[in-house]
C-alpha cells in the first residue's frame, strides 16, 4: 500500500514540475507575436480613426490573440477558427442588430447564441467570436453605425493582421509552428501561384 501511494505522491511531483517549467523561448515568441499584432491594429487605429473612439481595436482581438500566439496548436487558434469564427460572428452581430435594433438585452443573448451555433456548425469555432457578436450589439455608436462594414473593418482587417503575425512569428524558430497543418497553405499556393 506505501509503494502504491509513494507511486503516486511521485507521479504528482512530476507532473507538477513539468506544468509549471518555464520555457522562456515559447514566452518570448508569445510576447512578440501579440505585442506585433495587437500594436500594428492600435497603431492602425491611433492613425486613422480619433484617439477617443477606439473603433478599430476591439476587445475580441486581445481573446484571439491568446489563442493564436499562446495555444497555437489549439484547434480552436487554427486560421479557419480564428478567420471564421470572428466573420461568422459579425455577420450575425450585425444582422441581429438590424432585425431587432433597441432591444439590447435581447439582441445581445441572440447574437452570442446564434454566433455559437453557426461557428459550431460550420467547425469555425472560436470562443472570441461571440465577443466580436455582444460588440456588434452593445459597442460605441460609431460601431453600430458601420452596419456590415464592421464585419470588414475591423472585424476581417484587424483577424487578417493578427493571423499575418501569428505565421511569422510562430515559425520563426524551429520550436514553434503555426497553423497546425499546413495543407491549407499548399492549397491555396497552387491555386493562387
């Protein structure tokens, strides 16, 4: 019985050392890739669009970039999550919105509802997306009045910068590599070749 539990308080050591060993190379490429992608939107945005309305630097943008230069091999931090999943959900937002505009509280569950089901649906799930839905309905009024725009700018813009940066800086070592598989690449570079 000592052997057994003595195996096991061992086993528990191990697994606590290994979770908590800090692998600084894997950190500092964190830092870099969402340092870059979240400072090239905010300085898009500080160029832009006025210092008082931070319209092309959304919330849903920080949740994303946790998953793409954080928990790269997620599948939820993968291009066609991060690209659809953040769409999906501002087509929806906006669409909710323009159906039902003054009823926030119910535009706001049905948004996030409805993103969810179709992200799932369409295996685009990406948890930030259903922020990117609520800010369609509850953000500024500069926000609302971009209609469908939001879903290009600065949904699409601002994604497509953050997964430019998450491919370069996750592949810049040898350690780190992103998107997990790598076929949609090849794909699309015979066809656009």
């Amino acid at each position: 019985m000592k052997k057994h539990i003595r195996r096991h308080v061992r086993n528990a050591r191990y697994i606590i050392y290994k979770e908590t060993l800090l692998d600084f190379k894997e950190h500092f490429w964190t830092f870099i890739g969402s340092f870059l992608g979240i400072g090239i939107i905010g300085l898009l945005n500080g160029k832009y669009f006025a210092a008082y309305d931070n319209l092309f630097l959304i919330g849903s943008f920080g949740a994303s970039s946790v998953l793409i230069y954080g928990a790269i091999n997620s599948p939820l931090a993968q291009p066609r999550n991060l690209i659809g999943g953040h769409v999906i959900s501002a087509l929806v937002g906006v669409s909710v919105h323009k159906l039902l505009p003054g009823e926030v509280w119910l535009t706001s569950a049905l948004s996030v509802s409805l993103a969810i089901v179709l992200m799932q649906i369409t295996k685009t799930l990406h948890p930030p997306g259903g922020a990117t839905a609520l800010i369609a309905n509850i953000g500024s009024a500069k926000i609302q009045s971009l209609g469908y725009f939001y879903v290009l700018s600065p949904v699409l813009t601002g994604v497509m910068i953050l997964f430019l940066v998450a491919v370069v800086c996750n592949n810049a070592t040898s350690h780190r590599s992103y998107p997990k598989n790598k076929d949609w690449f090849k794909i699309w570079k015979r066809r656009y070749r």
